[in-house]
C-alpha cells in the first residue's frame, strides 16, 4: 500500500473537491471513502498531497465539500469506535482519517466565518439523529479520547486476543490501561513501538484541534477554548486516565536508558515524539484562563477550588500530595531537563532533547498549580538540579534573540523559587562545575554560579533582556539575606554591576534607571546585616570599591551639574571619564575582557548589541533603527560595564597595598565551554506579548511573621521607601515635579522600569505608540526629581561599614607593610561589626503572585513555542495566525 496508485488517486479525489460545479453529495460514499480506506498514506505524504492553497480554495470556493470532509471524516471515526476498531482495515482507516483532520483543520481556524462550525450539529440525512445531536467537535474529542484506550490498536489488551473477544470500546474502563506506571498506577506494561506512533498521530490530532488559540488575535486569547474546555470537563470520561498516562509518560522518560552509546543513531525512538507531544497536551490543557467558562480574570487572582473545578486536569495536578508522586515528577523533570548537559568522552554518543521549553512551561504550572510540591522541591537540594539546567540556558541564550521567550520563562521560574527561604539557602551548597559554561572559573557555592550568570546576561546579554533586569536583580535582593559565603568572582561582579548602573548619566537618562541602582544597595545591606562573618571577600570589594558609594552619595542635583553629566555621556564612547563612572575604554576586569574590549570587532559587538542601558533622548528608538549616534551613546553604557578597574580604583589600591594585579580575578571561562551564539539568519521566531511589569508580578511581604504588620514601617525609611523600587508608584512623584517626565499617569500603563529603551514585544522591532515615542523623548531629569529619590537611597550601612573599616585597613596596610590581598581578607575575616551597624532592617521578600499579564504571556509563549517545533509535520507552518507573529531573523 502507499504506492503510487493510491497517491495518484487520493490527489484526484483532493482536486475534484474545487473541480466540480456542484458540491458533492454527502451521501455518494464511493467517492468520500476515497479519502481513508483502502490505502496507507504517511502523514507527510498527506501534508504534501493536499497543498494548503487547495484547502484555502475548497474552503471559500466549495464550503459545502470541506464541511462535508471534516464530517464524514469525523463520523468514519466514531462508526470505527462503535466497531471497536478490531480489524487492521478499520485501524488504518482510522490513521488516515486522523492524518487528513490534522492537515485540515488549522485553515478552518484561519478563517473566522467557520469559528462556529464544529460547534454545530451534525449535517446529518437522517432525521433520528436531529433530536439531542452532539457537536461534531464533541464527536471529534470523544473518538480521539476512545482510541487512545483502544485494546491492540494504541494499548496492549489482557483479554483473549481475536475479534470477537475484544472488548467493547464504549464500555472499556480506560483507568486499567494508564499507558506508564508512576502517579496512581503501579503496572508498566510493555513497550510497543508502533502504539507509541499511533498515540502520537492522535495527540497530534487532539493539539491541532486546542490550537484554535493560535488563530485569535491576543486581546481575545483568553475567551474559554471550547475544545479543551470539553476534553478537561466532567463530559469526557477518560479525562483521569488521559491525566495520567500523559503525566507519567513524561515523567518516567529516560531517553538514555542503560547508556549504549550511540544507541539513538542504530534504533528509532518512537517514545520521545510521543512523549513531546504529550508535554505539550498538557502544558495546554493546564492553561487556566482558556479553560475556565467564567470571564477570565485580568486582575491578580488565585487558584482556589472554585476557579479550577471545571478544569479536571488542574484539579487533578493540584490534589497530587504523595512525596512518592512528588519525588518521581521531580525526578522525571530533572532528568529530561538535565539531558542536554550530560557530558560524554564521546561526541554525541548521548541522545539529546529539545523539548526544554516545554519542561520549564510544564514545572513552573505544577508550582504555581500545587504548592505542596513547590514546598516539597525546596525540602532539599534537589531544587539544585532544577536551577542548574535553567541557568544553563540562560546564559546559553543569552546572545539569542529567537529564544528571548526561553530566557523570559527561567527567569520566572527563578524569581518564583526565589520567593522562598529555603532557595536562598539551598544555595549555598558548593557547585562542582560538571557542565562547560562560558562563565569565568570560580570556587564557590550555587550562589556564586547564579550571580556570575546574571552578570553575564546583563552585561553581554541580547538587547531584548532589558525588561528582565529587574527580575534578575530582584532574585537577587530575595536571596541576599541567606548567601554565607561569596566568592571573589561573585563580589566583584555585583560591583562592576553597581559601577555601571549609578553613573549619573545612566541614572539620569530614563525615569526608572535608578531603580537599579536601589536594588543593589539592598543586596548589599541584606549581606552586610545578616551574613557579614562569612563574606569578607564582598566587604574587602566594597571597600576597594569604596569610591562608587562616595559618587552616589554625592550626585549632583542641581540643573547645571545633571546637565553636566547628560553631556559628559556624549563625549563618553572614546576614552573619556563619565562623571563619577567607570573609564571607557580603560582597564576591564579580568584580562578576558580586557582584550575583548581592546579588539574593534568587541566594538562592533557592542554596536550591535547597543542598549544594556537606556538612551535618554533616544530612548524611544530601537537598537537596529537607531542613528550611528545613538549607538554610540548607547555602547558607553555596555563599555561602562566591562570597566570594573577605573582609575580612582587604582588610587585606592595604592594605599591598600599594590596588589591590583593579584585581585583581579583573571576570566578564563571554563574548559570546554563555547561563547553564546547569535542566532543563525533565517532562524523562525515567535514574537511575544510585552513582559509583564516587575510591579504587577510580584508582592512584598515580611520574612519575619513579626513585621508582617507593618511590612513598610515608617522607622527603615531606606528600605520602606524602596520596596516600591520597580513599581510605578514612585512615578507620579516624579510627574509632579516635572510634567515633561517620559511617564504616564496611568499607573497600568507607565512604560517605567520594563520598558527603558527597547520598545519590546518579544523578539519582534516595532515602533512604540507615537504619544509613548514623543513623552520619552521630552524626558528631562528636573532637580527635584533626583532629590526625590536620592534622598532614599539606601547608604547609610555602608557607609557606616566604610566608616570604620577603611581606617583599620589602611593602618595594618601601613604598620604591616602589607602588599598581599589575602592578609587583608583574613583581619576581615575576624573582624566585626556587632554593635556599629544600623539596627538591622527587616528583610522584605518580593514574592511572584499569579496575574492576568503573566498568564497572557505564557499562553503567547507556549503556543509559540508549540508552532515551531511541530516540524514534521509541520502542522501549523503557513497559516495565519493571528496571537504571535513568525518572523525570521
């Protein structure tokens, strides 16, 4: 079968559908049958036997015979359940009739005047079925659901093989056939590997049918989808053992197996196209706001009992609670995450995943579905194996622009985690470097792993990452307080991060620039008041680097001096000084950037690259539009950052001995480890909604239940007045002071601390709205606007550290004739401050809370991500959807 006869008459009868001048009658069976008996079409020969122009023609030439197609094939389906799909004819005729749903279906999507049409009853001849008739959608779902469970066509049966023992489909009890042991089913039956492809045709086919949110615009992505509504609802019997055989195939996954090498390359896997399509039915169906009949929720809402009944798949995910449950998923999930890290003496002995996005989709909805699993992936250092894989990637995909979504869901993760106590002190277990990362070498804990990857992001990341610079940094402020010991190459990168963001013409060139700047400070205070005894390396740096504190407490406010500054940053691309900041172009940290700022290409990479930071009067323009000025201004802001060592270091070093070459920490990444690729032209990309406002997804609460009354209190104005750092509650302060301020009053849509110079939506350049465009450029930095924060910054523990410190090192720098860094890192190691330091603060945690505009941008993600890796077939490829857009790169 599949010769080319058959193809050749399958291609007639797909012709005849636009041909003929009358629409084919529903009841001429000889030539419907044509379709899926007596044949066996692969699914890429269907996809390339029916070209999407012919659909698109039947569908607006002859809407009769595409309505009649999807029904009779819809109909051939359930007549094949009623039978109980015993005979091989019937099975095949089945796999085609699913073949050619999946093919056609997204154009029915495509255009709205069919919206309803699987919604409505049956066009059937016979009247008896009028009465009480079932949507064909629904008809549709149930078959799908029906065969997934059929004995000896997608599940092994236990019965007495042989037609007339098999069972009878409609009365089957599915929850005997769970497809894989782990969650609520002990049994793993056997293997077989043409059920595994039959289960994935018919997932495939169930996707297609989900993806109807593909083709609404994002303003109304989260209308209920009808499709899922009814397959997660009450409606649909297998939905528990659908559940779990889709949970536990994922999870009980071990694409290495007993590690054959080479084994991927000598034998087809059939399990990991399933298991990919399993992940991504359920990540869809976990969906909260298209599966709900209510009116979606845009404001902050939770999931309580009332809002997730409907769903039975979220139902069922929230009521796990057996550590024994918890400890497969988390080891199933860690496994298939840590998959592309596994090294090997051979290359590409190992098999390698792709399904990455998914997994990270999929972990974060268990967390934010089921706390007592959050809760229980905290208990130890398991969390570990999550946060290795996510920073992987990270720093990975940094330089990426098509995996700007990839970067957007590890840092949510990893701010959802950070919300946690027991993350922060998780960290602190030492990190054996067992994966090749293009980070400098260190020794030290998962603390310093985290930060020295933030650092990389920020400081050589894609411009697109500037709206995720204050979630970085707000996973730092949230595991500040709990960080015993961190290293040398940890310090100073926190520091170099703090050198670059409080240049004044940084911190005068956008509305928000100085929330930045307010967070670090609150890194630093947490260290100092909470876990001095064992960072005297961050104290050592702090004091080396005592000179950038004295500039920030010493900004100039007045008219002349901001505008003095504004102009310092034009001059700044060559070699000059900004006021106060680092040199550009002068010493960089560690001899790697030293020579990579010395080379002209690392100059046309930051050209490239342009805004880390924002732009000021071009601030509404997007790197790759921007004038050659603008670029130039924009790189002083990257230059600042690989400047660590400027010249006033160097007078400090002279009196705390002459050890500048020992200290700087010389950047050698580590072996093995390749640079962050860009991404190769012509790569596909889905564009994504506008990040999420820091403010919108994140609460402050207390990490003492004490000052849960008064999270704020009025008596640690530095922190109390900062904890608002990245909402836009500060802003009107700010528009009161100056009305030509680049913000808007309305507290929705301040386009404040995520939307500093690149108009984002994703990975995709678009000009920002023309009232936005202009309010930025009118942005001017007025005296009282500067004061009004400057007077909050949050100094006065360092200070008080510089204070008494500084004078001690200097005098056993002098009375020892010390030149070795290491003497001075031991006196304070047994130095202390009990007892001289501000009464410590309270520490304020800044949690993620579930919200509409995460939810939306998740839903844009995932359905995104599920569009492009769908290749073969490439079931979406060319249609017209409308909630993201494909673009190349």
């Amino acid at each position: 079968m599949g010769n080319t006869d058959t193809k050749l008459n399958f291609r007639k009868a797909i012709v005849q559908l636009t041909s003929k001048s009358q629409p084919i009658d529903a009841s001429d069976d000889a030539f419907w049958e044509q379709f899926w008996c007596e044949h066996n079409t692969p699914v890429q020969d269907v996809f390339a036997l029916v070209p999407a122009n012919e659909i698109r023609k039947v569908r607006d030439v002859m809407p009769k015979n595409l309505a009649t197609l999807c029904y009779k094939a819809t109909e051939r389906m359930v007549r094949a359940v009623d039978n109980s799909c015993r005979t091989q004819g019937e099975q095949q005729t089945v796999l085609n009739c699913v073949r050619l749903l999946t093919r056609i279906l997204p154009y029915v999507f495509e255009d709205v005047q069919w919206k309803d049409f699987f919604w409505s009853s049956l066009p059937s001849g016979s009247e008896k079925e009028e009465t009480g008739s079932v949507p064909l959608a629904q008809s549709l779902l149930n078959a799908i659901c029906d065969l997934l469970f059929c004995p000896d066509f997608t599940v092994v049966g236990y019965r007495k093989s042989g037609p007339e023992k098999a069972e009878e489909l409609n009365s089957i009890d599915s929850c005997e056939y769970i497809w894989e042991a782990g969650v609520g089913f002990a049994q793993s039956p056997p293997r077989n590997g043409s059920m595994d492809s039959r289960r994935t045709e018919l997932l495939k086919l169930l996707l297609t049918c989900f993806s109807e949110t593909m083709y609404r615009p994002p303003t109304a992505s989260d209308e209920p989808n009808r499709w899922i509504v009814h397959f997660t609802s009450a409606d649909n019997r297998h939905a528990l053992p659908l559940f779990t055989s889709l949970l536990n195939t994922v999870c009980a996954y071990d694409p290495v197996g007993i590690g054959v090498p080479y084994n991927h390359l000598l034998f087809t896997d059939t399990l990991e196209p399933l298991v990919e399509v399993c992940l991504q039915i359920l990540i869809v169906t976990l969906d909260h706001d298209i599966t709900s009949n209510g009116p979606a929720q845009s404001s902050a809402y939770i999931h309580d009992d009332s809002t997730i009944a409907d769903n039975l798949f979220i139902n069922y995910l929230s009521r796990i609670h057996r550590d024994d449950d918890f400890q497969f998923i988390l080891k199933g999930v860690t496994r298939l995450l840590n998959n592309p890290l596994v090294q090997s003496y051979l290359p590409n002995s190992t098999k390698r995943l792709h399904c990455h996005q998914e997994l990270l989709v999929f972990f974060w909805k268990i967390c934010d579905y089921n706390k007592k699993f959050l809760y229980f992936v905290l208990k130890s250092s398991d969390v570990l194996d999550i946060l290795v894989p996510i920073l992987y990637h990270l720093n990975d995909s940094r330089a990426d622009q098509s995996r700007v979504g990839l970067m957007h869901i590890g840092v949510f993760i990893l701010l959802l985690l950070s919300g946690e106590r027991n993350f922060g002190v998780r960290l602190n277990k030492p990190y054996t470097a067992t994966v090749p990362m293009d980070i400098p070498v260190f020794t030290g804990t998962h603390a310093d792993l985290l930060i020295t990857v933030f650092h990389k992001i920020i400081a050589t990341g894609h411009q697109r990452l500037q709206p995720l610079f204050d979630c970085l940094l707000t996973i730092l402020v949230n595991v500040s307080p709990y960080l015993k010991t961190l290293s040398m190459v940890a310090s100073i990168k926190l520091l170099h991060l703090l050198e670059a963001f409080s240049t004044p013409w940084f911190l005068y060139s956008a509305p928000s620039n100085h929330h930045l700047v307010f967070f670090l400070l609150e890194i630093f205070n947490n260290i100092i008041q909470y876990q001095f005894d064992g960072n005297s390396n961050l104290v050592y740096t702090i004091i080396r680097k005592r000179q950038v504190f004295h500039a920030l407490a010493n900004l100039p406010t007045d008219a002349a001096g901001i505008a003095r500054c504004l102009s310092n940053r034009k001059g700044g691309s060559g070699g000059g000084t900004g006021a106060g900041g680092g040199r550009t172009g002068g010493s960089s940290q560690g001899s790697g950037s030293r020579s990579l700022a010395g080379h002209d290409d690392a100059a046309d990479y930051q050209q490239r690259k342009a805004a880390l930071t924002a732009t000021g009067p071009a601030g509404g323009s997007i790197a790759g539009d921007e004038s050659e000025e603008d670029r130039v201004v924009t790189r002083t802001g990257r230059l600042a950052l690989r400047d660590a060592d400027s010249a006033s270091e160097r007078e400090e070093d002279a009196r705390i001995g002459d050890e500048d070459a020992r200290s700087d920490i010389v950047e050698e990444s580590m072996e093995g480890s390749r640079p962050a690729q860009e991404a190769e032209p012509g790569t596909l990309k889905a564009t994504l909604l506008d990040t999420p406002n820091l403010a919108q997804i994140t609460e402050r609460e207390s990490a003492h239940p004490s000052d849960l009354a008064s999270p704020s209190s009025p008596d640690v104005p530095t922190v109390a007045e900062k904890t608002v750092t990245a909402s836009d509650e500060e802003e009107p302060e700010a528009n009161g002071t100056n009305k030509g301020a680049g913000t808007d009053s309305s507290p929705s849509k301040t386009p404040s601390p995520l939307r500093r110079s690149v108009a984002q939506r994703g990975s995709l350049r678009v000009t920002p709205a023309p009232v936005h465009g202009a309010q930025v450029k009118q942005w001017q930095p007025a005296p009282e606007w500067v004061q009004s924060w400057r007077s909050k910054l949050p100094l006065q523990t360092i200070m008080r550290l510089l204070q008494v410190l500084v004078p001690q090192v200097e005098k056993i720098c002098i009375d020892k004739g010390l030149t070795d860094e290491s003497e001075i890192l031991k006196f304070l190691q047994h130095g202390t401050l009990v007892g001289l330091l501000p009464v410590p603060h309270p520490i304020l945690i800044r949690k993620y809370q579930a919200n509409g505009g995460t939810t939306a941008w998740f839903r844009t993600y995932m359905w995104g991500v599920i569009y492009l890796r769908n290749v073969d077939p490439a079931v979406w490829y060319d249609t017209e959807v409308k909630l993201f857009e494909i673009q190349r790169v």
